[in-house]
C-alpha cells in the first residue's frame, strides 16, 4: 500500500496464485476463448471427491441462486467489508488492511452481498477513483475466488472503460462471467457490445449470464448470432431459447429469403427448448409459436434430411402431442400443427437416416441415432446390439436398447449383459456410494438394464440379484422397483430370499423399509 499516492501494491497478499495469472496462461494457451473444460479448473478448487459423489461448483450454485432461488443476504458480512473498504479508502490504512479484507472476502458469499456493498459505497460516498484502485488490487492479485468477485464488483461500481480488458479476460472463466458482465454493462460507452464479446468467449452459465443483458437489443449482428448460435449453452437452451427468438425476431428471420443452414439448425433447436418447457419463458410465451412452427415445417420438408433436424421435428411433434392446458392457442391451430408434424415425421427419408447412422456400430453418431430411433420406434434391438459387443459399459445404449425390446429381445439382452458386465465384481455393496465417475460405469450400466426390466417378468432375475448387492443405492432400489411391478407369479421364492437378505444389509434406511413392505405385502 502506498497511502501517499493512492495507489495500492503490485504483489499478492499471499503467496498462492492468482486468478488473472490462470486467465492470462489460458489465454494464451487457448486464445480468446471459450476455454475447454479443464481451464475452468481454479486455483483454489477443492480436492475431488473419492466416493462418486457430485460437488455442486460455486459457479453453478451462482447459477442456481440467481435464477431459481435469489441470493442470501449477509447485512453482518456487507457492514464489516464496508467499514473496511472505507477505512483504506478514506483514513490511513494500515499495512495489513488490505490483507485483512482480502481474507475476510475470501469467506463471504459474493452473490449475498455484491448489490448491497455497492448501495453501501455509493451512500457513504467512498471516492470512487479509490475505490476502484482497490478493486483493480482485489480482481488482479487476488487468490481467492469471492475474493476476486468483489473486486470485480467494485470495478463495476466505480471503474471506467479501462477496465475493459480486465473484465473480459476474468470474465472468460465462467467463475467470474456474471460479475464481469454486470461489471461490462454499467461501465463500458459500448456495453452491449461489450457484452456481446464477453458472450462469445463462454459457453455455459456464463453464456446464460451474459446473453441475458442482451435482451430486446436492436444491434443486427447480435440478432443474428443469437439465432444461429447465442442461444446454445451447456447449461440448458431453455434459458435463452425464447430471449432468441424474441429479440433475434425468429419468425421473420425464417421468412426472409435465403434462409441458411445456420439458421435453420438454429431456429429449429430454438423452437424445440421451447417446446420442451421451462425453466424461462417458452412455447406458450411465444407470440409467434404458432406461424414459426408451420414455417419450420415447410422449410424442412425442401432441406436436407440431419439428425439435428430430426430432433427438432421431434421434440416439437412431442410437444404438440400433449401441449397441455395453458396454450393459448385455439385447437384446431394445435390440431393442424399436430398433424402436419405427424406427416413430416412419418416420412420415410427420417428413418432411412436414422438406420444409415447405425448401420456402423463405431459410428461416432450412433447414440444420437439410437435416440431418435426410440422415438420413431424403430425395430433396431440388433444394432445395439452389435455396438454393446464392442462397448460393453455403453450406459446409454443398454438404457435405450431394452426399452426398444420385445419379450424375446429382453431376454437376450439380458443374457448379453450377464455374459459381457463383470457380475460378481459388481456384486459390491451395499453401500451408499454415488455411482458417479468413471470407475462406476459399469454399475451404471447394470443399471441402465435392470430400471428397464419392469416390462418383462421372469426376465434377468441373476442381474436383480446383483443389483440388489451393489454399492449404489439407487441400483438397488431400482432392482426392488422392478420386482415390484412384477406380478406376483413371476418373482420366484429365491427373489424374496435375496430380498431378505438385502434389507437385513441395507445400509440406507428408507430403502430398508422399502425392502420390509414388499417382502410384507407378498
């Protein structure tokens, strides 16, 4: 710190990294952005979990917080930061003040006090060029990741344009997005344009947080780019499906001449998210629902036949098979919609490429094709079966394929997974073991054959018995299911003795009870 000109260090408050040197060795590794996964990877991660268990990341509960939940506030937290801040920027800081509120951010929850520390330093009328020197410190040498946030937060409260490359290269890790694009938006001359770079550089709750800011904007480009591209996320396409078709004006960009594959892919996928439902506005919200269906339809039936396509066509003939009861539409629009999607899916040019794609076991579509062909109820038990031969722990064709399956077709695939899964290793509980991770993919793909048994009775009873052992307790839950649906006449004596012996072990009490009634009830 260097109270005579105001200007804070130019060293970390301790000796870990920081988090502009990770953006920095990123950018310059990956370029621009957006990054692959692991340059998400922080500094102060915490350890990975051993038992297969999920860590909900900070970036994700931010995620989560702000759009389902609201933040926490922490008036307690807002006031100590407060009288902190205020003391370096007003009085004369001591030596370790800067430190000290390094650490005391590192503890707090950003989200719960980023809008009142800034209400707080605008009514105590801190100097804002201070202030903003602090934030510059924070967001630059800081090593912890709320840490950074708040430094952020103080550049958006009291920073200016030379801000902006700072903020787009933190704001490049999808940690700090959201506090860089509000950041972007209230000090940047240009701030949706600013946003709109920031926009491109992420792709996951970050590409959500900044297309947002991007709403009922007029700029061309980025209406454009929102129907082609801006609405995709990793997170889901229905937070920002009905943003794009609103501010990018779907229905009459579908209408112009010349409509590209771009766009076409695009505005398919836009209307299937919002035919899908939530968690944002969707298909119901859409004043244009309507026509901009009938003219995807018409422009699929002159294009090329892709499997993108075909989701699309699907999810919306999904839709409009049960569009419930808060469409406001009136139902011949529905009815005329519904059968008009019914024809187009009928068409044989759909299946003859879903069955091309699977034609190849190895082929790298195969369970894109594998889905759509579920939906079509397409006879293709056979294909996956050749593709689990040389995949044995592919969880999705083993879900998928017994729910495609005859009687017969069952017991082979049943068979199938009693010759290629290890049974006896899998035979590892109980447990309470989350059954994420690598390592577990083959008790998911037990599982993926035993939750799809119930339509077969008498069916893979030796895969029961093992599930009823694993150490996932939702796999043996899923085998209790299957007896249970069963009729009685088709789960043999030596079922309820595995029964018995599986809740005498349950280690998880509401399956033991659950264990207790079936055993009771037969």
């Amino acid at each position: 710190m260097n109270p005579g000109t105001w200007k804070p260090g130019d060293d970390p408050v301790d000796d870990r990294p920081t988090f502009l040197a990770h953006a920095l060795a990123m950018s310059l590794r990956y370029g621009p952005g957006p990054w692959p996964e692991d340059a998400h990877e922080l500094p102060d991660d915490p350890p990975r979990r051993t038992d297969g268990g999920l860590i909900i990341t900070s970036v994700v509960m931010d995620g989560i917080e702000s759009h389902h939940f609201g933040t926490r506030p922490d008036a307690d937290a807002v006031a100590e930061v407060a009288d902190l801040l205020g003391r370096i920027v007003t009085g004369e800081p001591a030596r370790d003040d800067l430190p000290r509120l390094h650490d005391r951010l590192a503890t707090v929850s950003a989200l719960g006090i980023a809008d009142d520390l800034v209400e707080r330093i605008r009514l105590r009328q801190l100097p804002k060029d201070r202030v903003r020197e602090v934030g510059r410190h924070l967001a630059e040498y800081g090593t912890r990741r709320n840490t950074v946030k708040i430094g952020i937060v103080l550049l958006g409260a009291c920073g200016d344009e030379r801000d902006r490359d700072l903020l787009l290269l933190l704001g490049t890790l999808e940690e700090f997005t959201l506090y860089a694009v509000v950041a972007l938006m209230r000090t940047q001359p240009d701030r949706v344009r600013a946003v709109y770079e920031l926009a491109r550089r992420v792709r996951d709750w970050g590409r959500v947080h900044a297309v947002e800011r991007l709403k009922d904007c007029d700029d061309p480009e980025i209406k454009a780019w929102l129907l082609r591209d801006g609405f995709r996320n990793g997170i889901m396409n229905g937070y920002l499906a009905h943003l794009a078709a609103t501010t990018g004006d779907l229905y009459s960009a579908l209408l112009g001449p010349g409509v590209d594959d771009a766009l076409l892919d695009g505005g398919g996928d836009i209307l299937a998210a919002m035919a899908m439902g939530g968690p944002a506005e969707d298909m119901s919200d859409y004043a244009d629902a309507v026509p901009a269906m009938h003219r995807f339809a018409e422009l699929l039936s002159g294009r090329r036949t892709t499997l993108g396509r075909l989701d699309s066509l699907l999810a919306i003939r999904a839709f409009l098979r049960e569009p419930g009861d808060h469409v406001p539409w009136p139902a011949g629009d529905i009815a005329r919609l519904r059968d008009r999607y019914e024809a187009l899916a009928a068409e044989s040019r759909w299946s003859d490429l879903v069955l091309t794609h699977l034609t190849d076991p190895r082929h790298v579509d195969f369970g894109h094709a594998l889905w759509a062909a579920e939906r079509l109820r397409l006879p293709v038990v056979p294909q996956a079966i050749a593709r689990l031969e040389i995949d044995p722990l592919d969880e999705f064709t083993w879900y998928h394929a017994i729910r495609l399956a005859t009687t017969q077709e069952a017991g082979r695939l049943s068979h199938l997974a009693e010759r290629l899964l290890s049974l006896p290793d899998l035979a590892n509980g109980p447990g309470d073991h989350y059954g994420l991770g690598e390592e577990c993919a083959p008790d998911r793909a037990l599982e993926s054959v035993v939750s799809g048994l119930s339509a077969f009775p008498g069916v893979g009873l030796p895969l029961i018995d093992v599930a009823l052992r694993n150490r996932v307790t939702r796999i043996r839950r899923a085998a209790l299911t299957v007896l249970t649906t069963w009729p009685a006449s088709a789960v043999p004596d030596e079922a309820m003795s595995w029964v018995r012996q599986a809740a005498a072990a349950e280690p998880d009490e509401e399956t033991q009870t659950e264990m207790t009634a079936f055993l009771e009830d037969r």
